[in-house]
C-alpha cells in the first residue's frame, strides 16, 4: 500500500516520536545485535527538529535510497520497483486515498483478486473492524508488535490517519518546492499515481 509522501512524512515522524527506544534496542538485540549501531549514528546523528515543518524538509532532502534511511527517496525508490512489477499476477497496489474513501469497495476488490470468497454477510463487520476508528480504539491488539511493547502508546500508532494534511500544512509554496524535488526521484506517471486522490 502506498500513501502520498507529505501524509507518509507527517506519519514517519508521530511514529518516530512514539517509539520506545529501549523496547526497540532489546527487540533488535535479540534479533540480530546492535554491535552495528555505533558506525551507524555516527555516519547519520540523529537530528532534532523543532518544528514539525523543519522535520518534514529534512525528510524529503535526505539524498540516500539505502541503508536504513527513511526519506523521501527511499519511499520514491520503494513505489517505482512496486509500480515497475504492477501487472505481475502476486503484486496488488493499493493506495491508501482510495482505501479511505472506498474502503468496502477495495477490500471487495482485493478479496475477489485474491480468490478469497467472503459470505455476504460477513463484510459490513470486516470493513467495520478495518476502518480507522476501529483499529485505533482496538490499538493494544491492532498495533504491530506489541508483545516487545514498542510503541509508548499504541493509540498513537493510529495518530489521525487522514488524507491530505501534509499538502495542507506545506501550502502552494510549499507544495512547489515539494513537487520539484520528487519529480527529480522518478517517473511522472509513478508520481501522478502516489499522488492521485
């Protein structure tokens, strides 16, 4: 599933500020160590931001697609190879705007693509149970991974869930400079999709 990338900045940033550092640290110990963290901070410091604006600017201008960077270009990098494999039989692209305003409609749609047949019935509690107000109100279950409790709190991985509030915030000016940056990223087509509403 794919977002427009100023909701996904505002997102990755309210995720950010919800993880509980250490829980992740543990997690991640246990999974593969953390022996390879120091040279890592120290090629990318963490930078502090004051200002939701200046946070979202540092995202979209980090320049690298690899190693563990979550920017602007990563996320442009991850939507062309989806968008390059789109007619492939084992990918569905999914974007989260028509999710949002169709939700009933594209789960019918993605459960008839994967052959998955529902009983009537059934779909006014499954669309029920995945609209935002319900995951959210069910955070302490319907969050990832909350056995290692990663989360400071698991309402806020479901922090507003809207579409648009990344372009409200940056306004035209904003916008444009946006704009002239992710078209340096990839096609217009991949672009016109990521953004489309």
């Amino acid at each position: 599933m794919l977002r427009d990338p100023r909701d996904v900045a505002l997102s990755w940033d309210n995720h950010v500020a919800n993880i509980n550092v250490g829980a992740l640290l543990s997690a991640r110990e246990q999974a593969v160590g953390n022996d390879d963290l120091a040279d890592y901070v120290a090629r990318r410091p963490l930078v502090a931001h004051e200002d939701e604006l200046d946070c979202f600017w540092a995202w979209v201008d980090a320049n690298e697609v690899h190693e563990g960077n979550a920017g602007l270009a990563r996320l442009v990098h991850h939507a062309t190879t989806v968008w390059g494999a789109r007619d492939e039989p084992n990918v569905v692209l999914l974007r989260y705007s028509d999710l949002t305003a169709d939700l009933d409609g594209q789960m019918r749609a993605l459960a008839e693509r994967l052959a998955i047949d529902v009983p009537e019935d059934r779909w006014p509690e499954l669309v029920a149970a995945a609209r935002f107000e319900a995951m959210r109100s069910s955070a302490t279950t319907a969050a990832p991974d909350m056995s290692h409790g990663l989360w400071k709190d698991p309402a806020e991985f479901f922090h507003r869930g809207g579409v648009g509030h990344g372009e409200a915030m940056l306004g035209p000016e904003g916008n444009a400079r946006y704009l002239a940056r992710v078209a340096t990223l990839a096609d217009p087509e991949v672009i016109s999709w990521l953004h489309h509403r």
